[in-house]
C-alpha cells in the first residue's frame, strides 16, 4: 500500500492537465484500477486481516481522491490565471455611447388601441394562430365554396396522407378568437382581439403576415348605432380629432347582416393625407350586426341575444396616423426605419397622458 500510495501521489504532483488526472484516476480507482483490485482481494483474506488491511485501504482510496480533487482545482486555477493574465481590459478607455431602444409603431399602436377601447369597457381577448377551419370558416358562416378557402389564399397547415383530424389553417383574421370567447364566456361581452393574422398577398399595402383588431359587442338591445358611436368615438381619440365624420356603405359580409364597410372624413393638401377635415373619404374598416348563424355557432341564442362586430388593420391605421408609406417596411428590421418611427421605451399611451408624443 505504501509503494501504491508513493506511486499515484507522484503521479497526480507531476500531472499536467485534467485529462491526464482522469487517466490516472482510472488507473488508480476505476473498475480495473490498481486500489480497486487490492480491494477485491478482501475477500480472500481472514476476518484478521481484513481489519487490518479494509481500513488502509479505504484510508488509501480517500487520500488519492482528495489529491485527484485537489490537483484539478490546481489545475483550474492556473489556466485562469493565465486566462486572466491574457484577456486584460483597460478601463480608462471612453465607454460605447449607449443606444436607447425604441418601441415598434406595431406595438405602439396595439396599445393605443387597447388603451382607448379599454376605456370604453372592451376586454382583450386572446386566441392560437393555428386553428382548425372550423372556427376559422364553418363558425363564421363562411361557406366551402367561398374564395376565402381557397389554397391560393389561405396557408393551411400540413397534414399527413390518411390524417382524419380536422384541417387547420393560419388564422386569416382574428374572428376565431370571438366564437372561443362566446364559447367559453357566453353572453353579454365586450371584447377587442388583436393580434397577428395571415393571407397569401404581398404588395405595397399587404403582407402575408399582418396585424389586425376585431371587436365584438353582444347584449340584448344593441343596435347599429350603437356600433356608430363606438366608431366614432374611437376614431376620434385614436387620431385626436374631435368631431370626425364617419360614413356607412352597405356591403357584404359572411359574418355580419347587415354589414357595412365604415369611410372616415379626410382631405389631400399638397400630397399629405389629413383626417378630420375636407371632403374626401377613407375607407378604414368592416362592420356590421353579428349574423345569427355566428351566434349560435358560439352556442349563444340569436332569439335573446344580438350585437355588432368590427374590423380593422392595426398596419393600415398606424400607415394612416404615423404617414408611414409603405407596409413591407414594417417587417424589414431595418434600424434607420425604427428609430425614425419608433416610439420611446416610456411613451406609454394613455387617454388622459396622451394617446402619442
């Protein structure tokens, strides 16, 4: 045991990196080891001697660990001394300029939007990107034959051959999340529902990724002008014009009867879109009452219960606040863009603080 222990001891001292420890370690204590088979021996050995020679032994496997942990603590802190000694920092050198961050005119307006229906006593509601076509379609009185569904219009997900599930799609707007809502909840509500929502377009003015809002109102005596005035009331605090017109065009919708396609008042001085003033109109969002097939898809009673719903780009309306020209942009991560049109990380909007800077 003494030549054993002078052996290894020597060994570890004069080892040089961490893999040479572990060499030595199996050598001295793994399976096959030079202890570890002196410890096999025990069993050939009297009761008498196994008192004698079980507590070296076990004296031996304890010291050799601890110099085995010791010479790799060495080890470890040498190489970051030298570590240490080779990355060296001055401190006296001027310090980077600090960059702010900015907020994305996405999220800035998201939360105007938010902060004004908010306001009004709407709830955020919240639902999944991929749904089946059921809530997507079928829920919305969408029929089959609709252009909606076709493929060249609507991402749906893919689906191995023999899969009976449902299909499921990328949400193209965010009317799913009413009818989980109603679902869930029952009525009355009063809910907006952003979030992001996807179609197969790209140009200017559409993305195959875009932003929207949705807001839906059931109860047992509203009526379009209660819609009117909701409108209304939005589009004024949201581009901080008081009095700004709307007008109502009869339109057609899956999901609304009747539906109407909401214009607001607006006017073109030397190639600059003002709202509020003028004679010109704009068109901006789709309404209309909730049709009574939506209603009772969501498991609510269309012969107790009626409301309004609405729609609209959060993209297109900050285009519209914020004269930000082209939609693609938003999408680009370009950084000159975001700082140009980005928000202060503080700019919190607030109806009373003020909805912008």
């Amino acid at each position: 045991m003494d030549d054993l222990k002078a052996k290894y001891l020597s060994l570890i001292a004069a080892a040089g990196d961490e893999a040479q420890i572990e060499d030595l370690r199996i050598a001295a204590l793994g399976k096959k080891g030079e202890i570890s088979a002196a410890m096999r021996e025990l069993g050939k050995m009297t009761p008498e001697e196994r008192q004698t020679a079980g507590p070296a032994l076990n004296a031996l496997k304890d010291e050799i660990n601890s110099a085995l942990a010791a010479k790799k603590a060495a080890l470890g802190d040498a190489a970051l001394d030298a570590r240490l000694r080779g990355e060296w920092l001055d401190v006296t050198l001027p310090s980077r300029p600090r960059r702010q961050g900015t907020i994305h005119p996405i999220s800035q307006v998201t939360e105007e939007v938010t902060a004004i229906f908010a306001d009004m006593g709407f709830a955020v509601a919240e639902g999944p990107q991929i749904d089946t076509d059921w809530y997507n379609f079928d829920a919305l009185n969408i029929p089959g034959h609709h252009p909606a569904r076709a493929e060249m219009d609507t991402f749906y997900m893919h689906r191995a051959q023999g899969d009976n599930r449902p299909p499921h799609v990328l949400r193209t707007h965010t009317s799913p999340v009413q009818i989980r809502h109603m679902e869930k909840f029952g009525a009355p509500c009063r809910i907006i529902a952003p979030g992001r929502v996807y179609r197969a377009d790209y140009d200017q003015t559409h993305t195959p990724m875009f932003n929207q809002v949705e807001g839906l109102a059931i109860d047992k005596d509203i009526s379009m002008a209660n819609l009117k005035w909701v409108l209304e009331e939005f589009f004024a605090a949201f581009f901080e014009v008081d009095g700004i017109k709307t007008r109502f065009r009869a339109s057609h919708f899956p999901f609304t009867e009747p539906s109407a396609e909401v214009d607001i008042q607006c006017s073109w001085v030397d190639g600059q879109l003002k709202i509020g003033e003028g004679d010109g109109w704009l068109e901006v969002l789709g309404s209309g009452m909730v049709h009574p097939h939506v209603l009772q898809s969501a498991g609510v009673d269309p012969a107790q219960w009626q409301g309004f719903a609405f729609g609209m780009g959060i993209d297109r309306i900050a285009m519209l606040k914020y004269g930000i020209p082209d939609l693609r942009a938003f999408f680009d991560s370009d950084l000159r863009w975001l700082r140009h049109y980005g928000f202060a990380s503080l700019d919190v909007p607030t109806l009373h603080g003020g909805l912008s800077r």
